[in-house]
C-alpha cells in the first residue's frame, strides 16, 4: 500500500475499527463505530505523541487504498475491513 499524509480532520480510523487495547479514557478497548474518546471536535488525536497512545495507533498508516478521497470513503473502506476480519 503507497503511503499518504493524514488528512487532517478526517478521524475515519479512529471510529470505524474496535480497538482491543486499552486506551486512556476507554480502558477496554473501543468498539468498531465508536468514536474514540480521545478524539477531538475537529477530529484530531487528542493523545498523540503521548506515550499511553496504544501502539497500533501510533503504527497505522494512512494509505490510498485504506482512506480514499475523503471521510466517507475511509469510513466505508475500514468498516469493510472491520466486518471482513471480525472474529466469528
């Protein structure tokens, strides 16, 4: 997957995917389609940088493929993959 700058204000990875680690704020994970408690009204991180970030935040990386053109196109790309890798 080719890499991309974030686009700034879009949060789509931060709501579509669960998150099974703990997270400040949200000490049993998050939901898939829960906004993350951490993100901010112009949906930014509000932790980033921080040391408690969970790691696979801080590891995934904006790409073509997963976040498209815009918001929506990301959130239906990740809700996709969400539902394709949920745990049966």
């Amino acid at each position: 997957m080719g890499g991309m700058t974030c686009r700034a204000g879009c949060g789509a990875c931060c709501i579509a995917p669960s998150l099974s680690s703990p997270i400040p704020g949200m000490p049993g994970g998050k939901p898939a389609g829960i906004r993350c408690v951490n993100l901010t009204a112009d949906n930014l991180c509000g932790i980033y940088g921080r040391v408690d970030r969970p790691a696979v935040c801080g590891a995934l990386k904006a790409s073509k493929e997963m976040c498209g053109d815009s918001f929506g196109e990301a959130y239906e790309r990740l809700a996709s993959l969400e539902l394709a890798t949920r745990p049966d």
